[in-house]
C-alpha cells in the first residue's frame, strides 16, 4: 500500500470540516516543499524531506494539530500568538485560526537549509 493512501484513509475518516481543513494543510505543504515525501508515522500524516521528518499533522478529539520538525519553528512563533503551542506544535479548531503563510515560509525555509 502507498504513503499516500495512507494519508488518504487518514483524513477520509475525518469528519467534513476536519477533512477540509488538513487537506488544504496537505495542499499547502506539496506546494511549498514538492519534494516532500508522505508517510504515515506515530498514527499521523508524516511529510519528510531527504529521509528526516519535515512536518506532520493530525485531528484530536478537541484540535487539529500541526507538527513542525525544524529548530527555524521559534524564530516565527510571534505568528502563532493566540494558539496553544508547543516546543514544536500548534494547535487549532479552524484551519482560519492558523497562519497559513507563516507556516509556508517555516517550511520552506526548512527545506531550503536541508538543500544546502
């Protein structure tokens, strides 16, 4: 079976907002690091870029979380002011409650350090 049917299965057991929601997040991070690989690791749709883990996302019961595998994710934390945050996590109800912009530019600043 494929990474990607697996990130498929994934969110096609989410309900329709929660679908949208990390779809569109799945959208964003092909189209700032094409490059990226998916997988499934930890129970959660993984993107990992030459062989080391880029970024991940997952639904919970109460959020929808975003991990972000980069020591760049500090420098941009003032984006996320308002969200409950972690060492290398964000959490949101609404995919409109998360920067969207600032987490494409974490990524590709990332993968951008990883090329060089």
């Amino acid at each position: 079976m494929s990474a990607e049917t697996d990130v498929d299965r994934y969110l096609s057991c989410l309900d329709a907002e929660r679908r949208a929601a990390l779809s569109a997040l799945r959208a964003l991070i092909r189209r700032v690091v094409p490059a990226a690989v998916e997988c499934v690791r930890y129970r959660m749709p993984t993107c990992e870029f030459k062989g080391s883990p880029l970024c991940a996302f997952a639904a919970r019961k109460q959020y929808m979380s975003l991990y972000i595998h980069t020591r760049l994710f500090p420098k941009y934390k003032e984006h996320f002011k308002g969200l409950s945050m972690g060492k290398e996590c964000v959490r949101f109800r609404r995919l409109e409650e998360l920067p969207l912009e600032a987490v494409g530019q974490i990524l590709d600043e990332a993968a951008y350090v990883e090329r060089a």
